[in-house]
C-alpha cells in the first residue's frame, strides 16, 4: 500500500530501541526503576517539583480532576477548541463543562469571553471551580492574564499542556507550573515525543502529587506492616499506571525534545514563508512573547471565498497521499455535550468559523523536505484552480 503523508507522526531511532530493549531484558517490565528515571527527567528540565508517570493525557486530567476535588454542582470552564479528553476529565468526575469561546488570533482560550462568563455565572450563583487551559497547537496561552482572573474570582487552573512541551513563555520554560496547578501532557505518537501510550502530571502542589499517586495505582497505599507489600486500600482509584517499557522509550525520546522541536520549527518556517502571500490561505499568528512549538501547523482557508469546500480538497489530498485532519470539531456542537448541556452551535462563534476555515497539515520531525515542498505547490495549485476572481 502507498505510503499516506498523516498531519503528525512518531520519530524512533535504534537509540530508541536499544532503551526499550534493556527494559525489556531487565527485571521489570513495569513499576520498576524507569519510571522514576522518567519522572525525575521531566522534574529537572520543566523545573517543577513533582511529575507522574500515567498511562495517557486523558488519565493525567482525569486524576488532576479527582486530586482537585472536582464534583456536582462545580463548574469547570474551557474552550471548545481542544480534544474530547479535556472536557472529558470534568464529566468523569461529575462535575459541568461551560465552554468559552476562543481568541481570534491564538485560538485559545479568550480572556474577555472567560471574563464575561465568569459575570454571568456569579449573577447565576454558579460555582466556579477551575479553568482548563488548553495551549493550543503549541502556542501557550495569555498566562498572565489567566492567572490574574484566577487570583481575582479564586479558582482553580489547570493547563493542557498535551500540544505545547518545550514551548515558553515570557522566556519560561516552566511556565505551565509557575501559573497553572497543575498540568497534563500526552506522550501519543502523533505528539513532541511519544511512549507508545502515556502521560504525565507536573506540579509543584504536593496535594496534588499525592492524591494523584495513590489514584494512579487503585487508591492503594503501601504500609510497612506485617509483610514487604502490605497496601491498603484509601479510596478508589485507577490502573492508570505507565510500564518500564514505555518509560524506557519516553527517557530516550526525551534526550531529543530539543532537536524534535528545532525541526518542526524549520518545517514552519517554510510553511510560513510559501502560504504568506497566498490570497484566501492565513498562516498561524505567533504571540511575541511565546514560544510556538507546532504540534500542529494549522492553516486557515476561506472556503466561501473559494469555489470550493473543504471536503474536496481532504478528498484532492488523499488521492496524492496526504491525510488531512481537522482541530477541532467544537465541542459545543459534539453531540454529546451539545445534547447534554442543550448548547447551540453559534455559542461559540469564533470556534465555528475556525473550524469551519481551519485545516492541520503534515509536520513532524524528519519529514522530508521533498514531501513539504509537494504539498505546497499542491495546495497553492489547487487553490488557484478553485479561485473565483
Ligand atoms: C489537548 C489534548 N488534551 C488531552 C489529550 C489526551 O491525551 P491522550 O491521547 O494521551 O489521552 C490530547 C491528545 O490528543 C490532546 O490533544
């Protein structure tokens, strides 16, 4: 079968495989000593005083829900622009989702829609319990703004960091810790560095640590009585513990964050510098006091201005190859969320016009630059064929 160009995907090299290979030959497969080795990585390069291994994002936000106490009648707000798995952390725990709708320029989280919800639900008497900020494709959000409102109407803030490792802020490296209580980053193949599976939770809140270790294994507690493995069980929690093996790759991964991130940077450039000046294509806007990391590229095409739809044109690309993908859907108008919580699909009226513009093309560490300078003059090509004027 033909090999399809996908928006993102996973770089291993055989200093990858010689990692998992010498977890695989040692004692342990899982909760053994790469674990630790992995967390402690992360603790030294994000400058932050705990990491937890996990077996995904989604299972890093869910725990940080839970360690947040997060429960009926509390209500979490975040944008519309960002995976299932984000609001998906307020609904396992019982908790309500009020999506707010994104910055016209960064695509994250808007502060004045955060601000004018934020009025309309004390005016409810709602209580406000947190804000997940999601950093959107790799570009961190208003952080400083975000944190101030917090301060303000006192409430909890969490950071999807799962698109954004290695960027900064105001110069931060460990911004998502300084402003955030804690954070959630996703080790998936199609992100910066990948385990196969896995996650992690950063913070420097030891309630949060705690609770979260205790949840990522069962709710069990070990206690040195009686006999070398005697737990307790404190509450109920989860396996969503991460093995040795993935730990192994994820320490490997980790030696070439840097490298990955210096890649993807040149590959946008590139992207920056061809689509600039295409009429009916905008290329992402870059914050100048934040580092963009590019998880994804994502372009925006005025289809309405165009003779065409978007629907042709992921069908044009799959037939040369390329497999396009959108992000995101709104959440507001997924049926889940929408029926649940009897949302409209203009309640968010920025999410729906970047959703309906907005596209992820491919970008990861070793793409060729052959396959780039293909799509490209594939793109341009088929926007002029479609151009009205
Ligand atoms: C913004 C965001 N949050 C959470 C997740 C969940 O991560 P995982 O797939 O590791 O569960 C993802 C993964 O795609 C994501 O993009």
């Amino acid at each position: 079968m033909k090999n399809i160009i996908n928006y993102g995907k996973q770089f291993i090299d055989a200093s990858d495989i010689k990692e998992v290979t010498k977890v695989l030959k040692s004692q342990n497969i899982t909760q053994g000593p790469y674990v630790k080795k992995f967390e402690d990585e992360f603790k030294k390069k994000f400058k932050c005083k705990y990491a937890l291994a996990v077996s995904s994002g989604t299972a890093a936000l869910h725990l940080i829900g839970i360690a947040l106490g997060w429960k009926k009648n509390d209500v979490i707000l975040c944008s519309p622009n960002t995976f299932i798995a984000t609001a998906a952390s307020v609904e396992y725990c019982g908790a309500s989702v009020e999506f707010i709708d994104i910055d016209k320029e960064t695509f994250n989280i808007s502060i004045s829609s955060l601000l004018k919800k934020i009025k309309i639900l004390i005016k409810k008497k709602k209580k406000i319990k947190a804000v997940i900020a999601t950093d959107y494709a790799g570009q961190p959000s208003d952080w400083e703004e975000l944190y101030k409102i917090k301060k303000k109407y006192k409430f909890q803030l969490v950071n999807d960091n799962c698109h954004a490792i290695g960027s900064n802020y105001k110069g931060k490296i460990n911004y998502s810790t300084i402003y955030a209580d804690a954070v959630s980053l996703s080790f998936h193949p199609v992100k910066h560095i990948t385990t196969g599976e896995g996650g992690m939770i950063l913070t420097n809140n030891k309630k949060i640590f705690d609770s979260s270790l205790i949840n990522r294994s069962h709710g069990m507690v070990k206690k040195n009585k009686f006999y070398n493995g005697y737990y307790e069980v404190e509450n109920l929690g989860y396996n969503y513990r991460l093995n040795d093996i993935s730990c192994g790759l994820g320490l490997s991964q980790l030696k070439k964050l840097n490298k990955f991130l210096i890649y993807r940077k040149k590959v946008a450039r590139y992207y920056d510098n061809y689509f600039k000046n295409i009429k009916f294509i905008k290329i992402p806007k870059i914050c100048k006091d934040r580092n963009h990391v590019y998880h994804l590229y994502v372009l925006r095409i005025d289809f309405k201005k165009l003779k065409t739809t978007k629907k042709k044109l992921f069908q044009f690309f799959l037939k040369k190859g390329f497999k396009l993908q959108v992000h995101y859907i709104p959440l507001n108008i997924q049926k889940y969320f929408k029926k649940k919580y009897r949302l409209n699909k203009n309640d968010c009226p920025n999410a729906l016009r970047f959703y309906n513009e907005a596209l992820s093309i491919p970008i990861y560490y070793g793409i060729k630059s052959k396959v780039i300078k293909r799509f490209c003059s594939l793109l341009d090509g088929f926007v002029k064929k479609n151009q009205l004027f």
